[in-house]
C-alpha cells in the first residue's frame, strides 16, 4: 500500500492508458471489420488487428504528437518565461542555471544522483536527459506512424488498383502530413491553454496551480 501511495500519479495514470488502448483496440477492430463488410471484403481476427497497420497507425500518430509536445515544452521552458503562469520559471530566471542552483559536481548533495556528480560527458548527458528521451521518443514514434501510414496507404491502393508508393514517397502525400498537422495543433492549443489559464485560474490542492490566494502577477509559484 505504501508503494502505492507513493506512485498513485503514475499508477493511475498508467492504469488509464491501458484502459483507453484496450478500448481503443476494441471499437478499432469493429470499426475495421464493418469497414471490410461493407467493401464485401475479409474480416479479421481481434489478433490479427492488434498487429495491423491500421491499428498501429491510430497509436502512433498519437503518441507522436504528445511527445513532440512535452519536448518541445521542455526546452521552451529553459529559456521562454510566461509572467503570472506556475507553469513558467520565474522572471528573470531564464536559462540553464547554475552548478549550484542545479546540485551538480562540487554542489551535489550526498544523495544526489552519481551522474549529477562524476561531471564530463555523463553528467551532461544526465543534464539533459529529459529532453532527449522526450525527443527519441517523438522519432520513434514518427517514424512508427510513418511506416504504419505508408503500409496502410499502401494496402488502400492497392484495393483501388493503383500502384504502391515507397516509403519516400508517402512522406511527401498530403495524406500523412494533414494527420500530423491535426494532432500537433492540437497538443499545442492544449499546453498553451494551461500556461495562460493558470495565471487566473486555480485549482486547490494542486501542483499544477498556484496558491488559491496568490496574486495572478506570480510567476512560478505552486502550492
């Protein structure tokens, strides 16, 4: 119970994606095999489905755009600052800081992480070790959706008759940048509506909100 306690925030989170994947995977096969009834074609298997273009598709363009938002929010955050907004650093503050605002080398503490210590090339890399995961994580799942969208592209065309394309040529079709498009907006109307809307709004017990009775004009101030 205690590692529960401890982990509720990733946990329940967690426990949410699963769920929604799972649900996602249910109406999706449906989906699929009334599309294929309609066509007089083959329905598939529940299995069969999970390992389809079309399913993997649906995922990847998704998970692509939250993480090209969370990378992208990170590094803004470095140096862009948003007067009133907890979600911002403080004015003034912009940049990568210091050694000893940031525990590192010298000023690390004795629980510090040892890569916060050791300095040179490690310690950099665990310097930035958000953001690059974040980013690795957006690749690859731009590239999944890619592949997904060029596979299934290509089984369409092949249904209407027309010639399949490579892999080249489907990044350059409309077809898989306006699926991008869509989703990217999106997650930045998202975070951009949580960074204006904390400066006036709260809400209590929350990390991502400021003191109920903070001033709107504080800046990087949570409860």
């Amino acid at each position: 119970m205690r590692f529960v306690r401890e982990n509720s925030l990733s946990l329940f989170f967690g426990a949410l994606l699963l769920l929604t994947l799972f649900a996602q995977s249910l109406v999706g096969h449906s989906l699929y095999n009334e599309d294929a009834i309609q066509h007089s074609q083959e329905t598939i298997s529940y299995a069969r489905y999970l390992a389809s273009s079309d399913f993997g598709e649906a995922v990847m363009e998704n998970w692509e755009s939250e993480f090209l938002q969370f990378t992208l929010y990170i590094l803004a955050t470095v140096w862009l600052v948003q007067k009133g907004s907890p979600e911002s650093k403080k004015l003034g503050e912009a940049g990568r800081g210091t050694d000893q605002e940031h525990l590192l080398g010298k000023h690390a503490r004795p629980d510090s992480p040892r890569w916060a210590k050791v300095g040179g090339l490690r310690t950099a890399i665990y310097s930035n070790s958000l953001l690059l995961v974040m980013g690795l994580l957006f690749v690859g799942s731009w590239f999944g959706h890619s592949f997904t969208g060029w596979s299934e592209f290509n089984q369409e065309q092949q249904e209407h008759g027309d010639a399949a394309v490579s892999w080249t040529g489907y990044l350059g079709k409309p077809d898989f940048w306006e699926q991008s498009f869509q989703n990217w907006q999106s997650e930045f109307l998202a975070i951009g509506a949580m960074v204006v809307f904390s400066i006036y709004l709260r809400q209590r017990g929350s990390g991502e909100s400021k003191p109920v009775g903070a001033p709107h004009s504080v800046t990087g101030e949570s409860s």
